[in-house]
C-alpha cells in the first residue's frame, strides 16, 4: 500500500466515514473525490473513473449539469430556506408535487416532503400507525417488509431493512417487524422447481405468515419494486400481481419503495410500472433531483388523506414534519430534473441502452466467477460464485466482491460490491462508448480477479 497523501490522511483524521470497514482505514486509505462532469468524477490526484454507480443509484443526470446548476442558483438567490411547517408553502414545493401528481402510476392527491429516502419510509411508518389510529384499529400497526430489502438507516427505517449488518451492534429490528422471503429465484428457488411455482410458493409463504401473526395487527407492507442494496433482485414476473389480492383481502396496504427504482431508471417512470407493482403510497428521493441536492417525498391517495384530515381535528395538529423537508433549493432542483427527464426524454435514452447493458451483463455469466446476471432498465447486478454449477458462494471473508471492485477502480471504474453481487447503476444519460467502457473495465477486472481467486485457492 502507498503511503497515505495528505488529503487521505486529513479525511480519516477527521471524518467518520458511513459504510466503511473503520478498522482498516489507516491501510486503506480513502478516495477523495474533487471534481465530475458528466459520467466521470475525478479524485484529487487528477485520475478519471466512469462513475458506474451514479454515485449512490442517484445522480442520474451524471455530474455538473449546468441546467441543474443554474436552476440551484436562481432559487438560491430567490429563497435560501423556508419551511412547510403551520401552513407556511414555497412555490418550488407546490410545483414539484404537482408535477409527482402528475406522473404518479396511481392517483395520488398529496405528497408529505423529507429530506432523504430514510425518512420518507419512517414517514409512511408513522403514516400508516395514524391512519389506522385515525380508523380506530389501534392494533393494526405491524408492518411486512422482506429479507434482504433496504429501506434505509434511521431506527424504522434500518429495522424495515432485512440486511445483517443493518441490525448488527444496533439492537434492532425494533419490535412490530415482519421479514417476509425474498423473492430472489436463483438463490431461493427449489430444486426443480419452476419460476411459477416459485412465485406461487412466495405468495403462500406470505399469506401464511400474514394469517400466523394476525391480519388485525399488520397496517402494510413495504416493498422496492427491484430490491436494490440487496443485491439488485429482481422479482419474478408475477410476484406482485400474486402478492397484491392477499395484501387487499386484509386490508394491507402496500408502500412502493421507489427511492431506487424512481424516474426512468427500469425503463418507465417508476419501477412499479415495470414490475406490475400497484402501490398504496409511495417513496421518493435520490433520482428525484438527480441528487445536486438532498431531498425525499412520501406521495398519498386521497382516502389516506382525507382520514389523517378528520383525525387531526380530533388531536389539533398533524404532528410530524423535518426542518429541511421540502427545502426550497432541492424542490427547485426536483422541479428541473423532472423537466430534463421529460425535455432530453432520458425515458426514451434508457430503453434504447438497455438492450446493450443487457447483452453485455448476461455476455458475463460466461466468466467462470459470474453465477447470475440481474437487471432492470440501466440498473443491474452481477453475483459472484465460488462454483457455477451448484451456485456455491466464497466464503465472505475472502471479500471477493470488494476485490473485483477495487480492480474496477484502479482501472477507472466505480461499481459497487453488495457482498458478492457487483452492483451497476450508471448516470442514465450514460453514452453507448462509456457503457461499453464501463463493461470493458469490469471486464478487465474480473478476469484479473480470477487469476487472484486460482493462485489464492479461495475456491
Ligand atoms: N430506500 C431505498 C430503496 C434505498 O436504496 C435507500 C438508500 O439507498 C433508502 C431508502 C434510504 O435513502 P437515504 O439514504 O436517502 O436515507
């Protein structure tokens, strides 16, 4: 390992740094990021990378888009802050949830701002625990969401997440959370056994832990319509259309996740259209202002409403809302990233590159260390395996997944490793040349990554 520059050595001294293995920073160092345009970003040492995952699945328009930037800057100058609280609006907020009015797949009458995809989903939480307050079924409050799923990080949130290291050294799930199977084939599919019945098997599996714990306590299930940090799952095709009618026949409602999936990134506007998914309420942030600035929605149909409204003359107030949420700068900025989809018909771009992303992940489940290709749109996932023929997984400390990724970087690539799945999620107005760069380098990588697996008889 180099010695640590300067800027590496001021960043661990000082920052504490989310995701990260802390205890291996001062050998590892970190990658100080200065600058991006486009698709690229540039460390401070001046090397370029293909930034493969748009970041955290959300600058989507890819880096220093002037438009966004300008549009940053009027509003800026218009109104720094200010907030929704007792009755107070912005324009900004008015017009971005006439316009999620607008798209929404269902009819949806009011959208309830946050400032991230966490606290949109711990929003529909305390949503759902009022609205069957407000019904007067105090008792249904449970919620279902499933093994692996990410919903993210604050204390519902991180408990709604089905992932270990999410609950580890927390103490968490908190109480009142039900983890349901996911609905990954490849890996929980039975032998013999066909995508169909797998589907069937799910639905079942679900009834039946809806019919264990009691209708009467569960308020909803949360769902992403393509898991995404766990691993980019892809839900056979009749997962939800089988899931939905048993959700209904108990008056479970279904919260769409979509703080991945959102805005054109599967190939329609919302991941719910490409997996026949029928929410009840939704969740966004990330891609809604293209991430130039922090900001999350939890969009609601008018029924919902209309109780929350009778049950607040009851209690005086609607007692839940952040500082930030709705901030003027990232409305502004979600307004003018809506635009852009909609102008440079970003929707149009992602369908003519998705049968490329497509050939050139499934062209990889030829490399011996690939096991599955998985993908939806521009989003996709590569799991890594030990053996190909019975799908056996390396051991995880081996931290192969983290090795294929920093191959990937030392040629110029970010793409992430969730465990053993190299996760890909480009800038959506990615180039077909830079797309076939970005495969060129995962490539390069995977077959270097291979001769370390052999010599080091990780196998
Ligand atoms: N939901 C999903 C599907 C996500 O992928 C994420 C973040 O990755 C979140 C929620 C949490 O969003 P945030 O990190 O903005 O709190």
């Amino acid at each position: 390992m180099p010695p640590l520059s300067n800027v590496q050595q001021r960043d661990i001294d000082s920052v504490f740094h989310p995701y990260t293995p802390l205890h291996k920073l001062s050998e590892t160092g970190t990658l100080v990021i200065d600058h991006g345009k486009g698709v690229f970003i540039y460390d401070t040492q001046g090397n370029e990378y293909i930034e493969g995952m748009s970041g955290l699945w959300c600058a989507g328009l890819g880096f220093g888009d002037e438009e966004l930037i300008d549009a940053a800057t009027e509003q800026l100058r218009a109104l720094p802050y200010y907030h929704l609280f007792a009755a107070r609006g912005t324009e900004p907020a008015i017009e971005l949830a006439e316009k999620l009015k607008e798209l929404a797949p269902v009819p949806i009458s009011k959208v309830f701002y946050t400032s991230s995809g966490s606290e949109a989903n711990d929003t529909q939480v305390k949503l759902a625990w009022y609205y069957n307050n407000a019904l007067g079924r105090p008792e249904k409050k449970k919620i279902i969401s499933r093994q692996k799923a990410y919903h993210g990080v604050t204390i519902m949130a991180a408990s709604l997440t089905g992932l270990g290291p999410n609950h580890k050294g927390f103490d968490l799930p908190v109480d009142g959370v039900l983890h349901a199977e996911c609905p990954h084939f490849y890996r929980n599919g039975l032998e013999g056994e066909t995508e169909e019945e797998f589907t069937a098997r799910m639905a079942n599996s679900l009834r039946a832990l809806i019919e264990r714990e009691g209708p009467e306590t569960i308020a909803a299930m949360i769902a992403e319509p393509v898991m995404g940090a766990g691993g980019v799952i892809v839900p056979p095709k009749g997962y939800f259309p089988a899931i939905k009618p048993i959700l209904d026949e108990h008056d479970i409602m279904l919260i769409d996740d979509e703080v991945i999936n959102g805005f054109c990134r599967t190939g329609n506007w919302w991941g719910a259209e490409t997996h026949d998914m029928v929410p009840t309420t939704m969740s966004v942030a990330k891609q809604l202002t293209s991430a130039y600035a922090p900001l999350g929605a939890v969009m609601v149909p008018d029924d919902i409403y209309q109780a929350f409204v009778d049950y607040t003359s009851r209690l005086g107030t609607f007692g839940h809302g952040f500082t930030y949420g709705g901030h003027p700068l990232g409305c502004a900025l979600g307004v003018k990233a809506i635009e852009i989809y909609q102008k440079r018909d970003i929707l149009s771009h992602v369908r003519a590159l998705a049968p490329l992303f497509e050939r050139r992940l499934t062209g990889l489940t030829e490399h011996p260390l690939v096991g599955e290709a998985r993908f939806s749109g521009l989003v996709g996932g590569l799991e890594l395996v030990a053996d190909k023929a019975t799908k056996r997984a390396f051991d995880p400390s081996h931290g192969v997944g983290a090795k294929v990724s920093s191959l990937i970087e030392k040629r110029g690539a970010i793409l992430r490793p969730l465990g053993d799945t190299i996760a890909m999620c480009p800038p959506m107005i990615i180039k077909e040349d830079e797309l076939n760069a970005l495969f060129d380098r995962l490539e390069g990588a995977l077959d270097e990554a291979e001769g370390w697996v052999e010599k080091e008889g990780l196998r």
